[in-house]
C-alpha cells in the first residue's frame, strides 16, 4: 500500500505521539513508497498493555525487561506493524528506524535531504533495539545560530541523540525558537557550563572572584569556599528554570580556569552543587544537579577524586582536557592521559557504591581542542563508545565548538564525528556509520569517501597529541607557544606536511568536483596547515 492509504493509530494523546504521527506522514506520503503494511500502532509498552492486554506480551515482549528509556520495537503482526517505545520518545524513535529500514533513510547533516540507501530485505519481528547508554548528549556552548540549532534539534531526533545541553546564556538568546521543536520530540534539556556568571552581577562577581592563576587569561575564578553570593545564585536559577521547556537537569560548572585555592576546591564546589539541589527542591523543582570533574588550566585536583568523598546527592559528570585522541582512553602513550583513566576509574568503583552516576564528556565535534585542522575520529568514536559502556558509565556527551576561520565551514565538517557518536551509541560498527555517511555523496564519489575519512582520523590526529605538552598553546598555535623542544616543532612541521599531502593528493581527483563543501574543506586542509608550517618555520631554533 502506499502511505496515504495506511491507517495510524496512536494508543495515546500525548504530545510526542501526536507528533510521531506527523513525522509518519511527511516521511511516507511524501516518500511514495509502496509498503507492506495496512495499518500502524503508536505508542509505549504500557498503553499497549492497556489496549492489547492479551497481545502486548507477544508484540512487545523484550521491552518488559528493558534497561534503558528509549529501548523500542518494531512488530510485525500481519499487516499491522506496531511501533512501541519505553516511553513516547522512543515509539518516535521507532518511527525513525522504520523508515531507515523500510525506505533506506539515513539523515547525515542538519537541513539537508536524508541520503537513500537500499531499503532492508527484511528483518526479525518482534525487532527490539537499545541504545548502548542511558544518556546521549550534546553539548552546546556558544553557538547562537537559530537556524542552524533549529535544524540540529531534528537532526538530533532523528539520530535517537535525547539530550541538549546550553550554557544559561545560550538558552536565554535562543531557548524561544527551540522550545517547541524540543517538546514536540520529547527531548531532554540541561543547562549549565561555564555561566555562573549569567546569575551574579558585576559586584557580586568580584566578591565571589579569586585572582586567576595563569597569565594568558584575565578570566577569575568562583570561589565556593564563601557560601554568601550562592543563595541568590541559587534563587535566580532556581526562577529561570520554572519556565524552560522539557528541563532534566541542571550542570553548572566552575569558570574555565585553574583554582588558586588553599584546601581543596572540587570539595567546596561539589558542596555547592549539592546546595544548588536542596534550594532547587526547595522550590518545588524536581531536576536532577550534576557537578563536573574536569582539569580546567589541567588542574588535576579539580578533576582527580584523590582522599576526597564522592558526593552521595549529585550526578558526576567526567570532562578529560587534554587527550591524545589517536588511542582510546585505557591505551594511551601518554602519561596524562593515563592518569585521567585511573581517575575516570576512581571515580566509578567509588560511586557505585554510593548509587550515583558518571556521564563521561567528549570533545569530538570542538574546533577549539581538536582545533581548525579538524581530526575525523569514526574509528575512535565507536570503539570509545563500546569501551566506556564496558566501564559501566551512565551516559556520553559531545561537545560542539564553532571555529572562525575564512572558507571553512566548521557546522558541514563537524557532521562526520557527530553523526559517528550518535550512531555508535545505537550499536553501529564504524564500517556500517562509513557506509551510511558516503551514501550522502554523489555515486562517483562514495568509493573515496571511506578511505578519505580514515586518512584524516589517521594523519591529522596526531596534532592533538601535542595539546597538553603545548598547553595552553596547541600544534596550530605556534606564535603562542611559550616554550618547546626543537623536535617537538620538527616533528609537527613534519605532520603538517603530510596532511597538506594528503588534502592536495584528493584536491587532484577530479571526483571531488562533486562535493563543492568538501572540496572547500580540503583546500582548507591544505592552506591551514601551509600557514601554519611557515609560522613554526618562523620560530628561532
């Protein structure tokens, strides 16, 4: 039958059904397709419970012992095809991998028309699906462009990605135009980062301040040792939160730079965050509060547990600085990195026992430590992803960074490493997300893009190897760099020679024609990493 003639039949009213309903429509009337079914049923295990109480078992069966909220199924039952989720959020999601499996749609970057695979030959019914984690975010910071947030919000549903994550400055330039496209797909909002500072005006900032510890920065930081600036923080935030739509949790996090505490910090923070929760309870707002690890200035002790006692009221969330991303997080050459694993498994054996959760913090899609000679890390995201569900952590995060650069456009190449997390977060192997990506292409230019893509996660990860022996400085800021080892800088001007190799050798095929956006990032590669070879040229021995 074709779509139009399909009856849809929701088992509730709820918002994201009703909108799951709509998301029916425009993908299968619109598609054209002729589909095998006369009837579908939306909903959640427990309306299905409700409605088909002797069949609900048979249709939905492995959603009774489901670890995760958005496990779903698809069940074909004649020609009747159930879509029901965990929650309504999933039964969305459901509707999603039908359409991936019954008309080969895969939505690769925001805005844009979803690629067309082969549609599946078929597929074991009942078909239940779960994610590899509980949480699966996204993080964003400084990004005020409404277009393109609107588009991610779809983009992330259609990905089965249920959080967003904004500063609560970002959220109060461009909540309004987010808001209902958030509440239509039932997803989750966090709010916090680095915007403690949007609560506290000019004078309360500079009682609450201690002068910061690193030149480079006029930035100050918080100090949560003096509790008398935090009630009418916590009052303030407590206001703001009232009205945000689809609001889980809140992460406020201290300022971006090194402490210069006396005793220690990550205490008094953690004790403020637990403040946070009780005023937020307080005020009759059920919202989760997590506090973050995280070695701001590589601080370790604002990100190593050490004697301390982990909170037994607030979530952790784990925010590694500075890794060496050519290795995954148990295998590193480098002994920071090392060191960060030992803490990101201090933390886990000493919050288990407590029942409190840790949701670990990437940086695969930020042009600020992955920087302008952005690395593509498909490999590396799916093997992080299975490892860190292996330790047991309760959900993963990705952080976006914009990047200000001429003729690179940061929001089309960030694609490829957002699009791996989501998708390695529902099960996928690196070579099937490759598959799924290249199909975006023009058909002479998919044989290229797999061996493309691993090249760059091969040669140009390598920068970041140098992101804390360079610190605060990176391989691409060589008139920053304070101090260095005359290898350091010959074997970077040796990397930059081989990507500026690597972009030319494919800037010369003439398939690249095809793809306007990426042959754009490729001459990116090449002039960025010339530019930057001549200014470690220019360095004295």
């Amino acid at each position: 039958m074709m779509g139009a003639d399909i009856r849809v039949e929701l088992l509730g009213q709820g918002r994201v059904l009703r909108f799951a309903r709509d998301e029916w429509t425009r993908l299968y009337e619109r598609a054209g397709e002729p589909l095998s079914v006369q009837r579908v049923v939306l909903g959640t295990r427990e309306q299905l419970r409700q409605a088909e109480p002797g069949q609900s078992a048979a249709i939905a069966g492995p959603l009774e012992t489901a670890r995760f909220t958005d496990e779903f199924v698809i069940s074909q039952q004649g020609h009747s095809v159930y879509l029901i989720g965990g929650c309504e959020r999933a039964a969305l999601y459901a509707v999603y991998r039908y359409a991936e499996l019954a008309l080969g749609l895969r939505w690769i970057f925001p805005g844009e028309q979803p690629a067309r695979l082969e549609p599946a030959a078929g597929f074991d019914s009942p078909l239940h699906e779960a994610p590899r984690l509980e949480r699966r975010g996204f993080v964003f910071e400084t990004i005020d462009d409404v277009p393109f947030m609107q588009g991610m919000v779809d983009w992330l549903a259609k990905n089965k990605i249920n959080e967003l994550f904004f500063t609560f400055t970002l959220w109060d330039k461009i909540g309004s135009a987010l808001r209902e496209l958030i509440a239509d797909r039932g997803l989750d909002v966090t709010l916090g980062g680095h915007s403690a500072s949007f609560f506290l005006d000019r004078q309360q900032k500079e009682k609450a301040a201690q002068a910061a510890d690193h030149p480079y920065t006029a930035k100050r930081q918080l100090d949560y040792t003096d509790v008398s600036w935090q009630h009418g923080l916590i009052r303030q935030a407590a206001d703001f939160c009232r009205d945000v739509t689809n609001l889980k949790r809140i992460s406020l996090w201290p300022e971006d730079i090194q402490h210069q505490q006396a005793d220690s910090f990550l205490t008094h923070y953690t004790a403020f965050t637990e403040r946070l929760d009780e005023g937020l309870r307080r005020a009759g707002l059920r919202l989760e509060v997590e506090h973050i690890a995280y070695n701001a200035g590589l601080a370790w002790d604002m990100l190593e547990l050490g004697g301390q006692k982990p909170s037994e009221r607030v979530e952790t969330l784990y925010a590694y600085w500075g890794r060496d991303y050519r290795f995954g997080p148990d295998k590193s050459e480098s002994v920071s990195d090392q060191r960060a694993y030992s803490a990101l498994s201090d933390w886990l054996n000493r919050l288990r026992p407590v029942g409190r959760k840790l949701t670990v913090f990437e940086y695969y899609s930020d042009h600020f430590m992955l920087s302008p000679l952005f690395p593509m890390l498909g490999g590396r995201i799916a093997e992080d992803v299975n490892r860190y569900a292996e330790l047991g952590v309760y959900g993963m995060t990705n952080l976006v960074v914009p990047c200000r650069v001429d003729g690179y456009g940061y929001q089309w190449n960030q694609v490829f490493n957002s699009y791996a997390f989501a998708r390695a977060l529902w099960k996928e192997p690196a070579d099937e997300i490759m598959r799924q990506f290249a199909a975006f292409f023009a058909a002479e230019l998919r044989p290229l893009i797999g061996s493309l893509y691993e090249q760059l996660e091969k040669e140009v990860t390598v920068l970041t190897s140098w992101n804390v022996p360079l610190f605060p400085a990176r391989a691409v800021d060589p008139l920053k760099v304070a101090s260095y080892a005359e290898e350091d800088k010959k074997q970077v001007i040796g990397q930059l020679d081989r990507i500026m190799e690597l972009a030319e050798r494919y800037l010369a095929m003439e398939e690249m024609n095809a793809s306007p956006q990426l042959k754009q990032t490729l001459v990116h590669y090449a002039s960025y990493a010339r530019l930057m070879k001549e200014q470690w040229g220019s360095l004295p021995h």
